[in-house]
C-alpha cells in the first residue's frame, strides 16, 4: 500500500474519531446536567422528609424515579455493537482483497485486507457467543413465537 494511501486513511480515521468522541462527551453531559437539575427542581419542591417520602412511595412519585434514569444500557448494546464492526470489517477487508485481486492496488494490500477480515469474523463469533451466554445465563428470556 502506498506511504499516501495509509497517511490519508489514518488522518480520516483519527478526525472521525475525536469528532466521535467529542459528540459523545458532550451528549453525556447535556444529559448529565439535565438530570441533575430534574433532581434539584424535585428536592426543592418538598418542605420535608416525610412529604417526600409520601410522594416517592406514591404511584406518581415511583414512575418518576423510575424515568429519572436516562441512558438505558442494555447488555445486548454491546453485542449489537460488536456485529456492526465486525460486518464494517470484513466489508473492509473484502474490499481490499477484490482491489488486490483486480490489480488496482499493491500486493502489500493483501495482507491488511486478511487481517481485516479476520478481525470482522472474530466480532462477529464473539457476538453469537455472548448471546448463546447471555441465554444460557437466564439473562434473556427466548422471544415468543405467534
């Protein structure tokens, strides 16, 4: 691969991910600052430990607490996460040894394009293995057929 190629793929990697990761800091703490000013709004409202305490053990009281949370992580984010790159990857790789099989691109593109490829097939075995864990855990109930 030329010293051009790999010099321009790695700079747009690295801009896309600290935009990424910009955008993601700043999302948590929008939303951060929010629930921490719900929770300020709602102690100021009660004039003492024994309203609140009524108004949380109330119906209304408990479905606000329970909306309180705002990022609902889900362990299947994480596996989700991991068929995504995976299929990025091999999509990758796939493509880099199409090139190298046309003859667009150097011999040395082969191997980063193996590699790819087998990184995109390592997410997506560890994908299906947390799944069949996380069911053999109990942790997800088996979707009913209608």
């Amino acid at each position: 691969m030329q010293p051009d190629v790999v010099a321009i793929i790695s700079v747009f990697g690295t801009i896309c991910f600290i935009t990424w990761t910009i955008f993601t800091s700043v999302r948590r703490l929008r939303m951060a600052r929010t629930q921490a000013d719900v929770q300020t709004i709602l102690l100021s409202r009660f004039d003492s430990a024994q309203n609140m305490t009524a108004y949380v053990q109330s119906d209304a009281g408990k479905q606000l607490l329970s909306g309180l949370r705002f990022e609902h992580e889900s362990p299947l984010w994480p596996m989700l996460s991991c068929v995504r790159w995976g299929i990025v990857l091999m999509f990758l790789g796939g493509a880099l040894c199409i090139l190298r099989g046309t003859g667009a691109l150097d011999s040395d593109t082969i191997v980063p394009g193996v590699l790819a490829l087998a990184l995109g097939l390592a997410f997506e075995v560890a994908a299906v293995v947390s799944w069949y864990l996380y069911r053999a855990l109990g942790l997800a109930e088996p979707a009913s057929r209608s």
